[in-house]
C-alpha cells in the first residue's frame, strides 16, 4: 500500500465544541492506482487531502505515506517527505508568478537542495508529457486556464511522488478541458506508479477509478470492490 | 535563493523604489558623515593632533565636567606633574581664541602657547616668532617671514606649518611667554597656562597626581568633550545620523512586511510543495540583503562623488574609507535586521492555506 489512512478522525475548533470533518476514515490506495472521492460540499474531501499530505496531524488514528507513518515525524521531516513523496496538484492552479513554466518544475528540485541545472531534462520531458514542451518559458500569466493546470499537474510529479493527491483540478475548466486534464492524471498515475487520491464533484471522471468513494459528513464510504 | 531572485526581476518596478530609498538614505548618512568628521576635525585637530597622551585640566567645581575655557594652571600644576614617576614630560599649553590681523587682512584664530623648546612645540618657534597653520598664513595673506599682529602683539612668521584646528579657528603657535604677555590684560598673575599635556608610561598612576596637582586627567580623545564647541556639534550631528539609521530600518521593515505579507498566498503553496522553513527565510532575507547591498553600495559610491567635489573647498567634509564604509556597514546591518524581523513572519504562514479553493 503506497497510501493508507487507518481511522483517521481530525476535528477543527468551532466556536465552543468541535468539528469532526473526518470521522474514522480507512483507506487504502495502491500503487498505480487512482481512488475517486466523492461528496457534497464541506463533507471533508479536502481535509483528507490534508491529511494524507500531512498539512494537518489528526486527532487519531494512522497516515502511512509511502510505508513511512506520518504520526511521529517533526515539522521538517514532514516537509521532507512532501517534498520528496507527496504530489500535490492544487484546485487553483497556484503558480508562482515570477516562474516560467520550467523554472515551477526546477523549484520542486531547488528547495530539495539539487541544482536547477541537472534536473533540466527531466523538466522538459514532465512538460512534454503534459503537452507544454513550446510553453516552458511562458510565466502564468501568458497561460490559459487549462495551460495553468496541466503545469501544476506537471510540477506535482517533478520530484517523482509516490501519492499524488488531486483536489478537484477540473473545476476551473471547461468540459473538453476538464476531460483532457483528468486522462491526463489517469495516464500519470499508470504510467509513473503513482498512488493517486482525486477529489471530484464530477462523476463522469468516475468511471476512470479503481475505487470510487463517497464522503458524508466526514464518514467515507468505500464500496466493495467495483 | 531561486525564487527570491525572479520575485526581484519579476517585481523590479517595486524593488526599483525601494532601492532607491536606500541610495538615497546612504547619501545622505553619507555625506552627514563626511561633515561630522569634517567639522570635527576643524574643532579637535590641534588637540588630537599633540604629541602627548593626557591632558591635565584644572579641577572643576564639583559637578561640572572639564572643559578648556573654564581650565587654569599654574607653574606648580606642570612642575609638580613632571616630577611624578612614569611622567616623561608635562608641558604646558595655553588656549585662547584671539583676532589677528596683518594689512588688511583679520581673521580669529586660536593661540596655543608652549614652551619654544618644549617637545610638543613645532620647529621654529620661539619668543616673537610664532609658527602658523596653513589655514591661518593662508587667511592672513602671509608666508614666512612675514609679520602678524596677534591679540597686541606683533610676531614675525617662523614657519607655516600643519593644519591644526582648534574649535572651527586655525592654531597660531606662540611660545609660552608671548601667549601670557597677550592675554594679560593689565596685571596677570604670570606662569599661566590652560592645560598640561603628558606624556606618561604605562606605570603611571594619574589619579594620585590629580591628587596632588589639583587637575583632572583625561586621554586625548576624551579631552575633545571639553571643546564646547564640538560636545554640542558632534552630539547633535550624531542624533541625526541615529535617527536616519532608525529610519531606515523602519522604512525597509515596512516594505518587507507589505511584500512577505503579499506573498503569503505563494508561501504557503511552497510550503505545501515541501519547502522547509529555512528555506523560505533564506530565500527571502538573500533577496533583503542583495537589494540592501546593491543600494547602500550605490549611495555610499554618490557620497564618495559628492564628497570629492566639495571636500576640497570651505565645506568641512572628510572623507576617507570608514566615514563612508562605516555607515554603509551600519546600513546593511540594521536593514537586514528590519528585514528579518519582517519576513519572520514567513514561520507562520499555514501551508494548509493552499489547499481548497481559497485564493
Ligand atoms: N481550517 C479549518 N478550521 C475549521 N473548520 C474547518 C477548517 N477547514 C475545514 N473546516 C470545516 O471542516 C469541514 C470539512 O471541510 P472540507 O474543506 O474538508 O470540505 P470539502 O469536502 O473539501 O468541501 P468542498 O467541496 O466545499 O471543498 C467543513 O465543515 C469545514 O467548514
Ligand atoms: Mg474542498
């Protein structure tokens, strides 16, 4: 199991009692697949994602990322690993808007302490296989929306993830767009082995995952297998 | 400092000001520090300039510190204090500010009378031949061998030599008898002088000749507080020089608080992505002290420009390597500090932020 989240329940202060937006979740994703999360708004989808990212520690239970529990690891070393095991491809896009295209993918390696200059190719083949080779000099504001996204997708996989976690990356496209985004990580996710997480609110991305879960007021639901 | 370096290309227009408010501040400090040291230099030189290590001051009244007007030795003040062991030599030196004149031409100066075979007395001086300072012979319109009338007296000019200035008037070195017979309007009570100057081993213990001399002691460089002049001068000059400092540590915290606060957005992203705290605060504060050196070091290069076209003329102005590095220096330190303690903040960005669809 590349990602597992072993009842897992995470409160947030509110007012004089506490939220439980996760409620003793369990799941498990393997490698090179992608599991599909569903669910109305505020249901919990990105705490999830915070947690498996660890952004957040929860109040109980386990995150194992990559075989590596997460529990007892110090800031820094949660840093590490999400430098150097976790994805994280953003709702917005959330470039950085001083940064080419390539150099979004060159920070990725920089702040993990290796030159820009040796992870050059590897940034060009990531933006090849989004279909940006002709666009890794433009800054974000010479992109389009889809453009955005594609690198933001590209920039998640620079460090060679083991998880990537996907929060709803179609929701500022359109259809056809959104369509080739999400084929996009499907292909990624088989391709580099990926265990992938997608939060959606669109179920025609569905039929792409080998699991597709439902989230209701921090409960997640997994179906026996589809 | 990868994304510090494009942020600054990226946001030159901003960075452009702000630099430019550093180059501006460090001229100035600069140049006010080319002055101070200049005017300090017309107020202190013949005294830090003396071959002499201590100056021995009548002892103020109690509660008053020492000061050159208010100073008056006797003949038994310099005996005494060459007598004392580890005393090499105490000479006497008379200080008074006085008008001369020679043809049409006046101006103040300041008469240091010494014992012509004194060491501390320059070449050439003796009873009715007084030795002048550049600034002086130059005022007066003589050379030497010429003739001047200082206070009542007449003196012919045994020298022109050094710069030596005392309280923003040139020095005019008389010997010891001629300076008595100037002042003394009248009767005078003879063998006066206004300080001793020693020469002293490290031995010496000056405390117990204060004692006994009736003086109070100080080195040289704390001997300048008693020029009236420079205490108020310096110590006004200075407070304007802290407070531009203090400024500039403000103006710059101010700007990298706005900036590090406009990107706590892309922070947070970064931090999300795995970059670690110190990271981030290296990134940020490299890119402080780039744009600091970059403009203190443009300043600091405007003042030297400035300095050299004005310092040769009646403006005081020195300017030598620490009048010009020392603030530049002072400048990077307390920017980089305002920087910092601005960009902290960066600790406490929530990479949490990043997620959802908040921004
Ligand atoms: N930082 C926080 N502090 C307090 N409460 C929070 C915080 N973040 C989320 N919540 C609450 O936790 C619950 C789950 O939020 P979450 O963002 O995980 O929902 P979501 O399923 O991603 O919703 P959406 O589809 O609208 O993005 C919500 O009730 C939300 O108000
Ligand atoms: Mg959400």
């Amino acid at each position: 199991m590349t990602l597992t989240l072993d009842t897992v329940t995470l409160t947030y202060q509110d007012g004089d009692g506490r939220l439980t937006a996760l409620d003793r979740v369990a799941l498990d994703v393997p490698a090179g697949t992608m599991a599909a999360i569903v669910g109305p708004s505020g249901s919990g989808k990105s705490s999830l994602l915070a947690v498996a990212a660890t952004l957040v520690t929860p109040d109980s239970g386990q995150v194992l990322v990559a075989g590596t529990s997460t529990g007892e690891l110090s800031r820094a070393e949660k840093s590490a690993l999400r430098r150097e095991r976790v994805g994280i491809v953003f709702q917005q896009p959330n470039l950085l808007p001083s940064l080419t295209s390539a150099e979004q993918l060159h920070v990725m390696a920089h702040m993990d302490g290796r030159k820009p200059r040796q992870v050059r190719d590897r940034a060009h083949e990531l933006l090849a296989a989004v279909g940006l080779a002709d666009k890794a000099d433009r800054r974000p504001h010479q992109l389009s929306g889809g453009q955005r996204q594609r690198v933001n997708i590209a920039r998640a996989l620079m460090n060679d993830p083991d998880v990537l976690l996907v929060d709803e990356p179609t929701s500022a496209l359109d259809h056809e767009r959104g369509a080739a985004v999400l084929d996009l990580i499907v292909r990624l996710t088989r391709e580099r082995g990926t265990a992938t997480v997608l939060v959606t609110h669109d179920r025609a991305h569905l039929t792409e995952a080998d699991q597709v879960c439902e989230m209701t007021d921090g409960r997640l639901y997994v179906p026996a297998a589809a | 400092m990868f994304v510090a370096s494009r942020d600054l290309r990226f946001a030159k227009g901003r960075f452009a000001l702000m630099g430019a408010v550093v180059v501006l501040i460090t001229l100035l400090v600069g140049l006010l520090s080319g002055l101070t040291a200049g005017l300090a230099r017309e107020n202190t030189s013949a005294v830090t300039g003396l071959p002499a290590d201590h100056l021995a001051f009548a002892a103020p009244p109690d509660g008053q510190s020492v000061s050159f007007t208010n100073s008056s030795v006797t003949e038994k003040t310099w005996t005494n204090w060459s007598a004392r062991p580890g005393v090499e030599s105490a000479e006497p030196i008379g200080i008074r500010t006085l008008n001369a004149a020679s043809g049409d031409h006046t101006a103040a100066v300041s008469a240091f009378g010494v014992e012509p075979a004194a060491g501390i007395a320059p070449p050439g001086l003796a009873p009715g031949a007084a030795v002048l300072s550049e600034q002086a012979a130059q005022e007066l319109g003589v050379t030497a061998g010429d003739t001047v009338r200082i206070g009542s007296l007449e003196q012919r000019v045994a020298a022109v030599a050094g710069d030596a200035s005392y309280s923003h008037t040139p020095v005019v070195w008389t010997s010891l008898d001629d300076w008595q017979r100037v002042g003394r309007s009248g009767a005078g009570t003879g063998g006066e002088a206004t300080v001793v100057a020693l020469t002293t081993t490290a031995g010496a213990d000056l405390a117990a000749g204060d004692e006994a001399a009736g003086t109070e002691t100080k080195s040289l460089d704390e001997a300048l507080t008693a020029i009236g002049s420079y205490q108020a001068e310096n110590g006004s000059l200075q407070l304007m020089r802290g407070f531009l400092f203090a400024i500039s540590a403000l103006v710059i915290g101010a700007f990298f608080t706005v900036w590090t606060m406009q990107r706590s957005a892309d922070i947070a992203v970064l931090k999300a992505l795995g970059a670690a705290t110190p990271y981030l605060l290296k990134d940020a504060l490299g890119q402080a002290v780039l744009m600091l050196v970059a403009g203190t070091g443009l300043g600091a290069l405007l003042a030297s420009g400035v300095g050299l076209l004005i310092g040769g003329g009646d403006v005081p102005f020195v300017l030598d390597p620490p009048t010009v590095l020392v603030p530049a220096a002072v400048m990077i330190a307390l920017g980089a500090l305002g920087a910092a303690l601005s960009i902290r903040r960066i600790t406490a960005v929530d990479p949490l932020t990043a997620l959802g669809s908040a921004r």
